[in-house]
C-alpha cells in the first residue's frame, strides 16, 4: 500500500495570508497566516483528505503536472509540491488499541509464558516487519 505521496499546491496570496488549493484532491483547501504556516497547514489537509480516501477505498488521484498548472496562475499565486506520509499519520494519530483473538499451539504458548514474552509485543513487531514499516513514530 502507498503511503507516501507528492501534489502540487496552489498558493495565493491575501496581504499577508496564504490560501491553498490542491487542484487534484476535490475539497482539499486550507490557509495560514504565513507562508510557514500555509505549508505546514498544507501537509496537514493533504494528509487527513489522502488518509480518509485510503480508509473509505477511494482511488487516490495521480498528482497533475505542476509545470502545466503553472501556466494558468495568477499574479498573486505560485506551485509548490507538498508532501505527505499517510503511514506515518497513522503511527502517531491512530494509537488506540484493537484487541485481537487468535490461536497458537498449547506447547508454543506454554514456552513463551515461561520466558515471560509479551504476545501483543511479538504481534505487532512481527505484523511491521511482514509490512515492511521500519519506523516506529514517537509521539510527543
């Protein structure tokens, strides 16, 4: 599954304000009070509108040539490609516990509960490591 993702952004400026637009993500708008903040808005709407398509199956759009947007702009607007990892919002959003049932061998539970292992550890580092997810995102 691809979790990481590049779009071109259509940034306007208001004053001292910055709306975006992303051209290939219907609905996928926010603003920022500078141009820091309009970028990291950005990466976040980009990020929740991929993440919430992933989640309802929807198909996620090619991203649009930027160069070819470019050339309708106006005067008070430019690209910029704004990246996101939807893996990796999930690893720091979504921390809430599922809980699972499954079933081993009596003699394979007997000897891991001696060597006092932690199933749900075991689980879900071997769950990552068939997945292919290396990092483990801290919170904080």
């Amino acid at each position: 599954m691809q979790s990481k993702y590049v779009y071109p952004a259509v940034f306007t400026k208001e004053g001292e304000q910055y709306s975006v637009a992303f051209p290939d993500i219907e609905g996928c708008y926010t603003c920022g009070d500078s141009l820091v903040e309009a970028v990291s808005n950005a990466q976040d709407a980009l990020c929740l509108m991929l993440y919430d398509m992933e989640e309802s199956g929807e198909v996620i759009p090619a991203p649009s040539d930027a160069l070819e947007i470019e050339k309708s702009l106006g005067d008070n607007e430019f690209i910029s490609l704004v990246s996101c990892d939807t893996l990796e919002y999930r690893q720091y959003f979504d921390q809430k516990a599922v809980k699972k049932t499954l079933t081993i061998p009596s003699w394979l539970n007997t000897l891991a509960e001696r060597e006092g292992i932690n199933f749900s550890s075991v689980l879900q580092a071997a769950l990552k490591r068939t997945l292919g997810i290396e990092s483990n995102v801290a919170r904080g």
